[in-house]
C-alpha cells in the first residue's frame, strides 16, 4: 500500500481568500490525508477579514493563517495545482493536473457576499475530496 498522500496546492492572487478558504476546507475535511497548500501569486499582508469571519461561521477557524508567496517548488511538489484567477502568473509543469476555478474575488467585500463563494468553494472542495479518495 502506497503512503504517499496526494498533495494539493490552491494558488490565487492575494491567497487572503479563495485560496485560505479552500485549502482551509480541504484541511478540515480530508484531515492529514492530504498535503494541503494555498498561496498567491502577490499575497496580501493579512487574510481578508471578512473570510475569516465567513469560515468562523461554518466552524472552521482561519485566523491565524498567514497569506504566502507563490513558490515553483510548491507547484512542483504538488499533484493537483487548482488555480483561482491568478491567470499566466502560475508556472506550469508537465504531470500535474491543473484545474480552474472561476469564483467571484471577496477582495473589498463584506461576509454577506463572502458566504456565497465560501459555500460554492465548500461544494468543490467536498467534490475534489471524493476525487482525490483511494
């Protein structure tokens, strides 16, 4: 039986919220069956607040997340890179499965708007969950 875990990189531009959020769920969900990472292409200097705030209410505490700096040797320890309107900005390698998520940016907005795509970043995550199970 292998032991390697799948590893999952979520890049977005500020990685202060789409991507904490994910890669947050996926942590929550898929516990230390997956080698989670989130990071951005120009990260923020804070995790958006109202994220913070959105994934507090569904009982997933982010607070002390940090955003990071999009590195090429976290996409190429990576085995799904899932990008978030970063654009030509993520390096590409050959042998990693790379998706798309197209999702509103919660750049500048309050936790109303916020809750929407943390709901709509939840049901992916639950979804790549079940692709990524043995």
């Amino acid at each position: 039986m292998s032991t390697a875990r799948p590893s999952v990189l979520f890049v977005c531009v500020h990685n202060a919220g789409r991507s904490q959020m994910a890669a947050a769920f996926l942590t929550h969900l898929a516990g230390d069956r997956v080698e989670v990472r989130s990071a951005g292409s120009a990260p923020a200097d804070a995790v958006n607040p109202a994220v913070v705030a959105a994934m507090a209410e569904v009982g997933v505490d982010i607070s002390a997340e940090i955003p990071k700096v999009l590195t090429v040797a976290a996409v190429r320890a990576s085995d799904v890179v899932i990008t978030m309107g970063c654009g030509d900005s993520c390096p590409v390698f050959p042998g990693k499965r790379y998706l798309d998520w197209r999702l509103d940016d919660p750049a500048g907005q309050g936790v109303d708007a916020v809750r929407p795509i943390r709901d709509e970043i939840g049901r992916r995550v639950r979804e790549l969950v079940g692709d990524l199970a043995p």
